[in-house]
C-alpha cells in the first residue's frame, strides 16, 4: 500500500510558476518505486507530465520539457514539480502516482506503462 498526498495547486496567471508536492508514504513504499506526476482535463484522458525512476532518470512529456522540473532528494523525502511559463493550457487536475519499476539488464531502471497508486489530485488553473 502506498499513500500519495498532492499540495500546492493554485490559480495563477501566465507566465507564472507553481510548486506542487507529493509526499509518498505507506508500508511498502520503497526505494524501487517510480514517482510521477500526471495531469487530467475532463473529458481527455490523463496525460503523463514529467516521472522520477530510482536511477533518478527524469522524463517528460512534450508539451512541458524545458518549462517543468521534476524532483525529489531521496526516496523518502517529497517529489516536487516546479512548473514554470504556464500556459491556460496548462489548467488541470495534477495527479501524483505511483509504481513499482522495472529493470532491464542493458537499459537499468525504467517505470511500467501502468501506475498503481493515485494521489487525489490538486487543481491548477491558470488564466491569461
């Protein structure tokens, strides 16, 4: 089982930044887990926005690279996404999730395509 506690989203204008956080918790939670944030407009489906795998290889969606860092100092500590140059576009609801990785011999590290815990989300609007 593992717990995922979202905070931070807000309304603001754009251009602006925003802090999200998650704090992971429960009593299988790991050092072997991936982190990720995603984000859900209703009516489209949950889009992956930025993930941390336990080799700390960051990546990201297309349409938030170069705007959005994803971060997180250790497996237990919080997992932040700093975002910046925010668009209306940007508007969601933020998820945090959760997964336990995989390992490839030649590749290392890498996080499945299904995540299996889900925070309850923050809101972010952001308004021109």
């Amino acid at each position: 089982q593992v717990l995922l506690v979202e905070s931070g989203g807000d309304s603001v204008r754009s251009g602006g930044s925003l802090k999200l956080t998650c704090v992971p918790s429960g009593p299988t939670f790991s050092r072997d887990y991936c982190l990720a944030w995603f984000r859900q407009i209703p009516t489209q489906e949950r889009e992956l926005v930025a993930s941390i795998d336990p080799g700390r290889t960051e990546r990201y969606g297309d349409s938030v690279k170069g705007r959005f860092t994803i971060s997180q100092d250790d497996f237990n500590d919080p997992l932040y996404l700093q975002m910046g140059s925010l668009k209306p576009a940007d508007s969601a609801i933020y998820y945090c999730a959760a997964a336990r990785s995989k390992y490839d011999k030649y590749a290392g590290y890498y996080c499945p395509p299904e995540f299996e815990y889900w925070g309850r989300g923050t809101q972010v609007t952001v308004s021109s």
